[in-house]
C-alpha cells in the first residue's frame, strides 16, 4: 500500500481510507479516532480504567483559565477566535493563503498573542500546550475538516507531507508508512502498531511515558528516535507539513483529543 506520489488529496485520502477500512471491516470510522485502543483490546482495557480520573483534566482546566484571562491590552483570545466555542481545532492546521504557509493551532495561538503585543510562546511550553488541549476539549466528537485548495503552494506543502510519510530514513531504514500503513495493526514488542488513519485525532494528548500533555510534534520525535533518524523541531516546516497530510488523511474522523497514551 504505497500513495502515487503525485496523486491529488482526495484521491489519497478516497484510497487510503478504503484500504483501511478494508483492512480492518469491524472497525467504524469512529473507532478508527481511538487508535490502537481500537485494536489492542488489553491496551483498552487499560486506557478505559485511566479514563475513570483523566489525567489530561487540569491541562484543560489549565488551558481555559489561560484562554479566559485578558492580555494586558484588556482584549482575549477570543476576539481573535469569535466562534472557539463551537470548536475550532478540527479545522487544524489550515492553508494560510496570506503568508504561503501550514498554521498549526498552536501557532494561531501565538499569533494571536502577538497580535496583542503578548510574546509568542514556545512550541512545547506547558501553557501553550495547555491552550491547545482546552480548545481540542471543545471540538470533542467534531468532524476533522481539512481542506487543500486547489493553489500550488497548498499542494506542494501537502505533497510535502505526504512524500516525508513514505520516504525512508533513519539507520533502521523505515518510514512513517512502514510502520503505520505497511504493518498498522500489527505487533512491534510490545506495542501495537497504530493505523495513519486517525493519528492525529487524539492530540495534544496525556504519555505516561512523559507524565504530562504533550504535542503531536513531540510525538514525531519519539518516532524518529525509534528508527535513529534525525528528527526536525516541533512547529518547523516539515512537521507542520506532516500534520497537515496527516489530518487531512484522516477527514471525516471525529476529533478525540486530548487522549491517553503508553
Ligand atoms: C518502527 C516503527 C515506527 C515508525 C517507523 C514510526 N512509528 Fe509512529 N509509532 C510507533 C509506535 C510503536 C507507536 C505507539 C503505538 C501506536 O500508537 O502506534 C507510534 C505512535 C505514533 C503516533 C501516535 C498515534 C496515536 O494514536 O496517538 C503518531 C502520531 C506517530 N506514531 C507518527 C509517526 C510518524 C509521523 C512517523 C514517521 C516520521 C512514524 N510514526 C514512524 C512506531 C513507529
């Protein structure tokens, strides 16, 4: 199962879809949010108990205290996002026509600050993060709704993605794909491998591997250490890229996050 590296999106998307849904007939597309959870019914179990007492509950609480607090210019984040109530993160990230790039959520965020003359956070801080996991909290159970327009730099950043999901690399030789398209169900130790479709619905999400919330992008690092191939910066261009061919994959699936996760 390879995408034709020059295929249009919704092609991708139609046949990556299918083949999931092929691979996997018992699963709805709903199930498909849960990731290995879906599959791995001991690693559910487990997740179903932790859920009992969500640890992922003060980044929410967390977050919405930040969101709710005026800058210091007495506006708030929501006179830049009006409608974040209805949930705004499922049409995360998007395709900013005025400056030719990926935005991430995170990054509307920090627009936003800037906007009002706050500093702009770092990627990975624990407040940003925070903000990311309150307003995915309210986009809970919302469709994922992605668009690429049909624009050459729209394009070139999805096929950026795309082609960065297939390609191999690392000391281990293995791309995304290998494990989470090629192997997606299937054991590696004592994990199971989690299917493209989907990845992204859960995030930012609690590791208890790290013992907080964390990102999507972090999530990329692990990843790459695991095949020892060197690992861009959270928020750098590609991984902005990634997760947009990623989310855009998984369309239609309902947003999830924050989540747990080993
Ligand atoms: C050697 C196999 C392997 C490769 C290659 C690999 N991963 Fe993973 N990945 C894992 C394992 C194991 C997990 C944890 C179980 C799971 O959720 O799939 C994981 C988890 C993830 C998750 C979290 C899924 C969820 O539901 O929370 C994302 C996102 C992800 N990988 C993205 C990537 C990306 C992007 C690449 C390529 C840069 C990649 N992975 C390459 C093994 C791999």
């Amino acid at each position: 199962m390879t995408a034709p590296i020059a295929s249009a999106p919704l092609d991708d998307l139609y046949t990556l879809q299918q083949h999931f849904f092929t691979q996997f007939p018992t699963l709805s597309r709903q199930d498909f949010s849960n990731g290995v959870y879906a599959l791995d019914p001991d690693a559910r179990q487990s997740w179903l108990a932790i859920e009992q007492f969500p640890p992922y509950e003060i980044a929410i609480d967390l977050g919405k205290q930040l969101f709710t607090h005026p800058f210091s210019n007495g506006q708030h984040y929501g006179d830049c996002f009006p409608d974040y109530q209805q949930g705004m993160s499922q049409h995360y990230p998007y395709w900013d026509l005025k400056t030719q790039t990926v935005i991430t959520l995170s990054q509307a965020i920090n627009r936003c600050r800037q906007q009002n003359q706050a500093p702009p956070l770092p990627p990975t801080s624990q407040s940003l993060i925070n903000l990311t996991a309150y307003l995915t909290f309210l986009s809970r159970d919302k469709p994922i709704t992605i668009t690429v327009p049909p624009e050459p730099g729209a394009r070139a950043a999805y096929q950026h993605g795309k082609k960065y999901y297939h390609q191999r690399r690392g000391q281990l030789n293995f791309s995304c794909a290998s494990c989470h398209v090629q192997n997606a169900g299937k054991r590696l130790r004592t994990e199971t491998l989690s299917p493209l479709l989907g990845q992204t619905s859960n995030w930012p999400t609690y590791r208890l591997k790290w013992g907080r919330v964390g990102t999507l992008h972090q999530r990329f690092i692990g990843c790459h250490q695991q095949i020892r191939a060197q690992a861009a910066a959270p928020q750098s261009e590609i991984f902005r890229n990634l997760e947009y061919y990623m989310s855009y994959i998984s369309n239609g699936l309902p947003v999830n996050g924050p989540s747990i996760r080993k």
